[in-house]
C-alpha cells in the first residue's frame, strides 16, 4: 500500500536533497576541526571566549541618550 502511494509522490526528491545539505554542511564543520584548527593558538584563543570579561557598553557616553528625555 505504501509502495504505490510513495511510487507516484514527486515530492521524494526533498528528504534527498535535504540529506545532501546536512552531509555537506556536517564534513565541513568536521573539516573546519580537523584542518582549521590545527594552529595551537587559534584553539587557546577560541578556548578563552568564555572567560574573557564582558564589555559593558554605556549609551549615554555615545551620544544616543533615550530620545524621549
């Protein structure tokens, strides 16, 4: 019963395509790893993101005071 219903859907062709974007997308970020990061610096520096204290930022120093005072 499903072969006939799948057999005649020209809509089978989107989870193909959709698989294909995912491999792709999957062996760059893995190629990314494995060759982009091979610099120990890079990798010590995108360790460090998290630690690294945040910037506040004042608006009124800028110049864009709330409008409306």
């Amino acid at each position: 019963m499903y072969q006939e219903f799948y057999d005649k859907s020209d809509l089978l062709a989107w989870p193909l395509v959709g698989l294909v974007i995912f491999i792709a997308i999957f062996l760059a970020v893995l190629g990314y790893v494995f060759v982009g990061l091979k610099s120990k610096a890079k990798v010590d520096k995108i360790a460090g993101l998290p630690l690294e204290p945040e910037i506040e930022y004042d608006a009124h120093a800028e110049g864009r005071a709330n409008s409306n005072e």
